[in-house]
C-alpha cells in the first residue's frame, strides 16, 4: 500500500511538470542505488528546523550511455519530526556521472512518513549537463525510525535507504 501511494504522489506530481504523452515513454535512463540521510538537529518527537543532506550513488541498467553516478543535496531549516512528514520543498540535485560530468536537477521534492518509514519523491527537468531538457525522477526510501531513538539523546541523526532514478525523454 505504502509503494501504491507514492506512486499516485508521483503520477500527480509528474503531471505538473510534463505532457501525459511523455509519461507513457520508455526511461532513456533508469538506475537503482543507496542513500545517506543525515538530520541536524536529530529528529525527535517535537518539530524544529532541521537541515538534511543526503548522500549516495546510483548504478544504470547496461547498456545506458553512463552507467553509475554519485549525488548530493542539502536542505537547510526544514520543519522535521519523527512523526510528521516534511513539507514540500524546492531545491538542487546535482548528480556526478562515472563519465567524468555532471547534470543539475532544480526539483520539487515531497516526503511522506507512514508508520514512521519515509519516501522521498523528486521531480524536476534536467537544467545542465547529461541528459538536459529530460525529465528526472528519484524516489528514496527509508526505514521505519526508531521509536526509542526519537525519544531519546540527539534523536536520529541519520538514516539509510534505497533509490530508484530514471530520466524520460521530454
């Protein structure tokens, strides 16, 4: 149900940003991978602005023209908790491709927490570099939180996940 929902979050979100006609294209780019979240100050149960960066690396099916690359973004003084999911937030995803470049993302991005596990869903038009003018989509997934960790000391400082990337023709 939790993957149901955010697929429909992302139908809805994609629409914004791109014809119906583009949607129903094939990837020209689609790559699975890990992420890093880290929470400063760690989330607890009371909302406070908190800056979040995530980290990680993605590797593309064969045959892609690039096959892996590393990304990077920050959000500074975001609204966070452990309970609540984040607001929807703008910002710049820069991803270094093995072939020695670089695309900037300006994206939307919206996080949803169920039961405590988080989806993270960007949305945005490739600005620079590989693939500009395409459409690119990310969605991470994190873990449920630690109730105990919420509760307790710093809170959770950091989180790991999976993500799926794809970039489709506009």
């Amino acid at each position: 149900m939790k993957a149901f929902s955010s697929l429909r979050l992302f139908a809805c979100l994609a629409a914004l940003v791109a014809p119906t006609a583009v949607l129903a294209q094939s990837p020209l780019l689609s790559c699975t991978g890990t992420a890093v979240r880290t929470y400063n100050p760690g989330l607890t149960l009371v909302t406070r602005p908190t800056d979040i960066t995530s980290e990680g690396s993605i590797e593309c099916l064969p045959g892609a023209p690039v096959s892996s690359a590393t990304y990077f973004f920050a959000i500074a003084g975001l609204p966070s908790d452990c309970l609540l999911a984040e607001p929807i937030a703008t910002g710049s995803l820069t991803l270094d491709w093995d072939i020695g470049k670089s695309s900037v993302i300006p994206y939307t991005r919206i996080a949803t927490r169920t039961g405590g596990q988080t989806v993270v869903t960007f949305v945005g038009t490739v600005a620079s570099g590989p693939f500009a003018g395409n459409i690119a989509t990310q969605v991470v997934t994190y873990p449920a939180l630690d109730v105990v960790s919420c509760l307790l000391g710093p809170g959770i400082t950091e989180v790991s996940g999976v993500t799926t990337f794809a970039i489709t023709q506009f």
